[in-house]
C-alpha cells in the first residue's frame, strides 16, 4: 500500500469547528492498486472509512446539485450519513436539488414502519437536510400494492432521471442491495424473496420483525450509475469481500460483478477488512 496525497483526493475544505488541519487526509488514506476497479482506499477505522465516503459524496453534489444518488439503509450506509448530514450543513452545502432513490425496501411494509428503509432514511437525511417531497424517490412497497408493479415504476424512475450516484454496502455472499446470491445480472428493479442467511441475520442477529421479501434495484440499473462507491467496514462480510474482490465474476457473488463495471468503481474499506481481503 503506499500513501496519497490530500491533493489528489481533491477535498479541499473542512469545517474550522472541528479544527481540521490543511492535509486531514494526508497519510491516513492508503490506496491500494487493482487491476479492474478505479481505485481501494483503505482508512484506520470505520469512524474515518465513513467519512470518507460521505467526503466523496459531497463532492458528486459540490459539482452537480441536481445529481440523483441512490443511498442504502443499512447499519454501513448509516454510519456514512451520520458523517454526511454534519458535514454538509457545516459547510453550507445545500442538497435542495439532489434526486434521492433508495437502494431496497422490504416488502411489504409501510413507510411509518421503524423497520422500513423509508423510515430510516426519513430520519437520517430526508428531513435533517430538508429535501423536498418532489425530489424523494422512495420505493412505495406499502401493503396492500403489488410488488412487481411497484418494481417496475420504480425502474422507471430510476431510467427517467439517470444515477449519478449509488453507495453500496456489501451483504451476505455479497448481496447487492437485496440482490442474493444468483440473481441474473441482467436484472432490473425487482421484486424477491430473501435469502435464508439474509433472513437469520435480520430475524435472529437484529432481532427484527421484517418480511421475507424486499424491492430492490436490480444489478443492471446499480451497474448503470455513473459512480458507484463500493463499502466494507463490517469483519461479518470480509470473506464475502475477499470474493467480490479477487474471486472469480459469478452472479454467486453479485458484488464481483462490479469489476466488469470497474472503472467507475471506488472501493472504501477498513484496515481490519484490508488485511482480510488483500493480498499482502
């Protein structure tokens, strides 16, 4: 691993409330080299790994403010906004005009559920930044709908505005979104039942109450954004990690199938998955 400088990462201001020095980054990101994604940057501890990635996310709306992100709910994906919501207010960032899509919703469920991915996201981003209803995408996977129906609206909405932006977690056996193991690449927003091992973790793990099925946005349509930040910061998935990475491209893993889009891939992880995941 070898260090990068603060100027290449190209984030140039912090708040002078937090006292953070000219250089913040500087020796505390590594990047390592891979032959199919743009870029790993490996940070010490989940604390900066987030905010790194909420860094990057600024930076997408610093330079497009009607950019349309796709952020998950989860407890990786939260940790990034709770770093993202100070930062930008901070800062004076305004987020007025960004498109906001979700990543998956369970199904069904309503939206005042605290186990929905709408609640959570409502709570975390939504309304601490003030993003007004029109620009709220949110999968409308309510009892009483038709999943597949909702799905495919869904879908095209996604189509009609483009993805700047997607932040994905890895899951179990490499989930994307809450595209199990097997899905078909080629899949767009769909409707699906949950994987056992999804469902142990979220029943048992969580302790949740949650259904057995879920939306998701496919593997197409998150393999279509311009910008895809791909994120580790859980030991629970680093054997799952270590496939995405270096095993081989299989729908088994769906996270690998984000080398055959490498390019615009940045993968942001800790030293603790590092040391797992990469060859030494």
């Amino acid at each position: 691993m070898t260090a990068i400088s603060y100027e290449r990462l190209e984030i140039h201001s912090f708040p002078s409330v937090e006292n953070v020095p000219l250089g913040f980054w500087e020796n505390r990101v590594k990047e390592v080299q891979h032959p199919e994604f743009k870029a790993i940057f490996v940070l010490p501890t989940r604390e900066e790994a987030s905010r790194f990635a909420a860094e990057k996310i600024l930076e997408v709306v610093k330079e497009k403010p009607d950019a349309s992100i796709t952020l998950p709910s989860s407890q990786q994906g939260n940790s990034v906004l709770e770093k993202l919501v100070p930062l930008a207010k901070e800062r004076g960032i305004p987020f007025d005009q960004v498109q906001f899509f979700h990543l998956d919703e369970y199904f069904p469920i309503a939206a005042t559920d605290k186990n929905s991915f709408r609640y959570n996201l409502r709570e975390k981003i939504w309304d601490p930044l003030g993003i007004p209803e029109s620009n709220i995408h949110a999968i409308a996977a309510d009892p009483g709908t038709n999943g597949e129906e909702v799905a495919k609206t869904y879908e095209a909405q996604i189509a009609k505005c483009g993805m700047d932006l997607v932040l994905h977690p890895i899951g179990p056996d490499g989930h994307m979104g809450f595209n199990e193991s097997g899905t078909p690449k080629e899949s767009a927003t769909h409707l699906t039942r949950l994987s056992e091992k999804t469902v142990y973790r979220d029943h048992i793990l969580r302790h949740l109450d949650t259904p057995n099925e879920a939306i998701t946005q496919g593997i197409t349509t998150i393999l279509n954004a311009k910008k895809i930040l791909f994120i580790d910061f859980s030991a629970d998935y680093k054997e799952s990690m270590k496939d995405a990475l270096y095993g081989p491209i299989s729908e088994a893993n769906p996270s690998s199938l984000l080398r055959t889009v490498g390019n615009k891939v940045e993968v942001i992880m800790t030293n603790e998955i590092a040391a797992h995941t990469i060859p030494s």
